[in-house]
C-alpha cells in the first residue's frame, strides 16, 4: 500500500485544506470502509478530513471493527436503499458480521427531496433497513439515486 500512502501523503501536504472522500457501492463500500479506517488510524490522512459515504454496504466486520471504524473515522454514512438485500449479508446472528454506524435509509423511492430515516446511534436497526429483513430485493440493490448501477457505469457514469 505505499502507493498510495505515499500519494496520499504528497496530496494532503500539497493540499492541507482539502478533504479526502471516500466512497464505494456493494463489495466497493466494504473495501471503502476497510480503506478509510486504514489510513485513519495509520495516520497517513487526517482523521476530521476523512469523509466515508458507501451505498449498499454489506456488513465488513466484527462489532470490535465497527467500532474501530466508528473512533478512527468519525464522518461515515452508509446508505441504503429500501430493500436491498446486500447491507444484511453477511448474516449478523450466526457469524458475528456488525454494522459500523452511520445509516441513512432510504425506505421508497430515492429521487431529489425523497425522504430518508438516519440511525446515529447504532449499527444494526430495526428503525432502519433492519426493518426489512424478510422483504429483500436484488433490484433496490442495483438503483440507488434513481439510477441503474450497471448501465451507469458502463456509461462511464453519465
């Protein structure tokens, strides 16, 4: 990882004013967060610069990384989208995979003004898209934002 260590280390010096974002969907927003925790708590960017959005997360870790995540990157927010099936794999109950918190869910439709529920205080939620865990859908995983996620990215995200 010194490549980017070193990039990223170059990059905040050129630019001490500029905040590192940090995204990812699917399998993307687990290795985001694995990322954002790294270089948080390796120090190679400031933790209060690191900005951690994902979108249909599935659960990364254990509840000792969630709240690892939680301490060495304190802006994150995982988004969901109503049924996605995705943020409940892998299983919580039966293998101990945790939620690291923020989540801002979004329970119908995700266009401009939709109307979203933030849970701040906790990983896993019934009050957000806990609440669906017999109702999943691979199709709300694939649209976030009114788009289709594969023809926009094949598009070259237009």
């Amino acid at each position: 990882m010194n490549g980017i260590k070193d990039d990223l280390t170059t990059l905040q010096s050129q630019n001490p004013t500029y905040e590192l974002w940090i995204t990812g969907h699917s399998l993307g927003g687990a290795m985001a967060s694995l990322a954002a925790s790294y270089i948080s708590y390796n120090k190679i960017f400031a933790a209060n610069k690191i900005k951690l959005v994902t979108f249909g997360q599935p659960r990364t870790g254990d509840k000792a990384f969630a709240a690892s995540v939680e301490k060495d990157v304190p802006y994150t927010f995982r988004i969901t989208h109503a049924h996605d099936m995705v943020p409940h794999l892998p299983s919580e109950n039966v293998q101990g995979y945790y939620h690291h918190k923020t989540e801002a869910f979004y329970n119908k439709g995700m266009g401009t003004g939709a109307h979203y529920y933030v849970c701040y205080d906790m990983g896993e939620s019934t009050f957000c898209s806990d609440g669906n865990l017999l109702d999943t859908s691979i199709k709300d995983h694939l649209h976030y934002f009114e788009q289709d996620l594969s023809e926009y990215g094949i598009k070259g995200c237009k």
